[in-house]
C-alpha cells in the first residue's frame, strides 16, 4: 500500500493503455469504470456488492452531497467513505456540471455560480475554493477541478470563452486544493470541438500542473461521431504520464471506443439507471426484460454470465418481477449490468495488455451485431 498517489503504465497497445492508479485507499486498474454514487449510494446495490462485479473506484456527486445532507454534516460523521461504507478510492466530481443541468436560477460570474437547490430552493454558491473545500469535507481520493461546460452545439466563441474561464478557475481550485498527499487533483480540459481551443485548453492545464487530466465537455449532446472526433486527437495533448479521464461516457460501444483512443477511466450512471428501467446490457447488446417475449422464457439473461441474476434466475423471473414493480428487480439488472460493465473493463484491460484490442474489438461489435437470442 502506498501513502501517495501515482499512475504507471503497463501496456500500451495503438493508442490504447492498461496501467494502475494507485491510492492509499486502494488500487485502480485502468482502463477503469466507476459506477455513480449519486447521493452516497450506488441504487440499489450495497457497496459490497459493487465491490464484488469487479469495481475499484466509485464516483461522488458534489451536488447533490453538498445540498443533502451535506458535506460538513458528512465530514462530521467521519468522511464520505465510513458514511457509505465504501473504503476503496472516491472520485467527486466538482459540482459544476450539474449545478448547469439541475438547478434554479442560476447566476454565473467570474467569481462563480449561485444557484436554488432543486430540492428545497435553498440559495448557495459554487465557487472554485468552495468546491474544493467540499470535495475535502468529503474525503475525496480523486477531486476534480471547478469547471463550466456548455451544452454542445454551441457557437465557438462562447465555446472559447467558457474554456478560458474554466481555465482561470483551474488555477484557483490548483490553489485552493494545496498540498495534500494520497489526493489527487484533476485538470478539466475543454474548448469543444475545435481543436485549436482543446490545445489552449491542455497547455494552460500542464502549465499549472495536475494528477490526472480530464477530457471534458464531451457527452453533452454532440453524439458518437462527433464525440470519437474530438478523442481522435484531444488525449494525446494531455501528458502521456498522467491518467485521462472521460467524464460521463457512457454506452459500452463509447466506452470501448473511448479507450481505443487513449482514455484510462470513465463514468455512468447508465448501467444503474438502465437497470431500474428494465434494460439490461449484454454481449449482444441491449434486452428489454419488459418485452413480452421473455415471459415464458427458463433461460438466463446470459449464459455466461456470472452475476447472481444470470446465475440463479430465469428471464421469465425478471420479466415478472419487473412486471410486478418489485424492488429486486431493479437489485438484479443494476448488478448484472455493473457486473456486464466490469466484465467489458477486464477484457479491455486484458486485450490492451496482450497486443490484441483490435481483435478483442472485432469481437465485441461482431457479437452485439448478432443480437440477442433467438427468442423460444
Ligand atoms: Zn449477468
């Protein structure tokens, strides 16, 4: 175990990677997924059982802890890890996005957002020094600077001005977040899709000097094509030595995409929330356990599979227990789809390791083009 933070390379394969991140709290192999624990809380799992589909790293929302029930109410309790019951290594994110996608009334300026929470209409600020200071009460291992981000499209000049902005702000959460080994701070890259501005964004970043770097602005409406566009080239301006990190991707197509092109970790909340909706992820892509086609149906959701809801129930039970409104319902296809999701992380890791992503890659997508099952 190490009392400091540091990321080293083991493989390389094209422009793909497979290292190690490791933490005081604990080691992140990479490419790394990290379920979402929006409001301390991965739904309907407990941590435990995140920790068994293979996860090393879970991500925090600011928002939301910040409003309920609160950092310093979180701190006090001992840190956002004994509050969960979550040891291993915690990324938060800085609050900014969704302050932008939740909240009332918002006022930006250069100091930084003021906002009604959406829960109770209560006002507060979010400001570089202010994030930091929560993600800290927190006990974050991985905290991430304090940025803002435009829905894509959008005109290039706002695009230009949000980045420059973002890029002060990255000097002031640099500063605020001081010197604290065994956590890391993260640089936020943005300028949308224009290269030149990703460029401004990546030297103003490794000029100030980060842990890791995130390629941000991205997921935010643009899709695939566009989204593969910019990651053709913006992970190759961030240092080589560092981790990068794809904020809020995505589908396991993106995800498997996204790493072919040079990211180390990634986050969703799609396998969970798809799990509570009845959608399951597969090898041959998406099941709707609500389609009627499942109802009569003995066999698992898939066969190799190795999560409690492949091996020890029917999709004639998940389409029923679905159908009802059970609870564990949602229990089931939020763990197969983590497990399905972690699953896709090792076999990314494992390829990248033995020289053969581009084969493992073939596979992934010849699978999913087959579909599901032929239905009984
Ligand atoms: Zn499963």
């Amino acid at each position: 175990m190490t009392n400091r933070f540091s990321f080293s390379l083991k493989a390389t394969d094209g422009r793909a990677r497979t290292g190690t991140i490791s933490t005081p709290r604990g080691e992140v192999r990479t490419p790394a997924f990290m379920p979402v624990g929006t409001a301390a809380t991965v739904k309907a799992m407990l941590p435990e059982s995140v920790r068994d589909t293979g996860a090393d790293i879970l991500l925090g929302n600011t928002y939301h802890l910040m409003l309920r029930p609160t950092a310093e109410r979180i701190a006090r309790l001992g840190g956002l890890h004994d509050f969960m019951n979550w040891q291993r290594p915690i990324l938060t994110d800085s609050g900014g996005f969704q302050v932008m996608s939740l909240a009332d009334l918002r006022k930006l300026d250069e100091r930084g957002v003021t906002f009604k929470s959406h829960i109770d209409g209560s006002r507060h600020e979010l400001t570089p020094e202010r994030s930091m200071e929560i993600q800290r009460l927190l006990g974050s291992d991985i905290v991430m600077c304090f940025d803002e981000c435009p829905s894509l499209p959008a005109d290039e000049s706002r695009v230009a001005d949000s980045m420059r902005l973002s890029m002060r702000w990255a000097e002031r959460s640099r500063a605020a977040f001081g010197d604290r080994p065994g956590h890391a701070l993260f640089g936020i890259q943005q300028g949308g899709v224009t290269p030149e501005l990703r460029e401004e964004s990546a030297k103003a970043l490794t000029d100030i000097g980060f842990d890791g770097y995130a390629v941000g602005g991205l997921a935010v409406g643009e899709g695939q094509e566009a989204m593969f566009g910019v990651l053709d080239y913006a992970p190759e301006m961030l240092p080589h030595d560092k981790p990068r990190y794809l904020m809020g991707v995505g589908k396991p197509d993106d995800i498997v995409g996204a790493v072919a092109r040079g990211i180390d970790m990634m986050d969703c909340v799609l396998p969970s929330r798809s799990g509570r909706t009845g959608q399951a992820w597969t090898r041959r892509g998406q099941v709707n356990i609500k389609n009627a086609r499942h109802q009569d149906d003995p066999r698992p959701l898939d066969e190799s599979c190795g999560c409690p809801a492949c091996r020890s129930y029917s999709r004639a039970y998940l389409h029923h227990v679905f159908r009802a409104g059970e609870m564990i319902s949602g229990m089931l296809l939020t763990w197969h789809n983590l497990h399905y999701y972690q699953d896709l992380m090792q076999g990314l890791r494992d390829a990248i390791a033995a020289g053969r992503l581009e084969a493992f890659t073939d596979e992934f997508h010849a699978l999913r083009a087959e579909g599901d099952i032929e239905r009984l």
